[in-house]
C-alpha cells in the first residue's frame, strides 16, 4: 500500500525533475551547440529523464529504488 505523504512526495519531486529537465531542455536549445551535438546532448537529457520517471514507477511496484528521493 502506498501511503499519502510518500505519494505526495514522490509527485513533488517529479514535478521540480520535470521543472530541472525542462530548463536544461531550453538551454540546450538556447546556448546553440553544433548541429550534431545539439541532438547528441537532447537524446542523452531524454534517456536520463526516461530513466528518472522509471526508477520512480517501479518503486511505487515494490522494486528496488533506484533513484531514492
């Protein structure tokens, strides 16, 4: 069973990620890097963002936390 207050900050931490990932997201864009690299820099950001949120799901399974808030 999953208790409130660890739900609430699970969701709390996804959302300031997300805010982190976002701003990273925009600045890559913004600093404007090389043609390649540009692409190489947001396919690493979206690995590590696909990794965060899945680190964070299967906690809520009952999984090893990978990630730990």
């Amino acid at each position: 069973m999953i208790s409130i207050q660890g739900a609430v900050t699970t969701i709390m931490y996804l959302i300031v990620g997300g805010v982190i990932f976002g701003l990273l997201w925009w600045l890559i864009g913004y600093c404007g890097l090389p043609q390649p690299f540009d692409k190489v820099a947001r396919v690493i950001l979206a690995i590590l963002a696909v990794m965060v949120v899945i680190g964070v799901l299967l906690s809520f399974m009952g999984g090893q936390q990978i990630f730990r808030p």
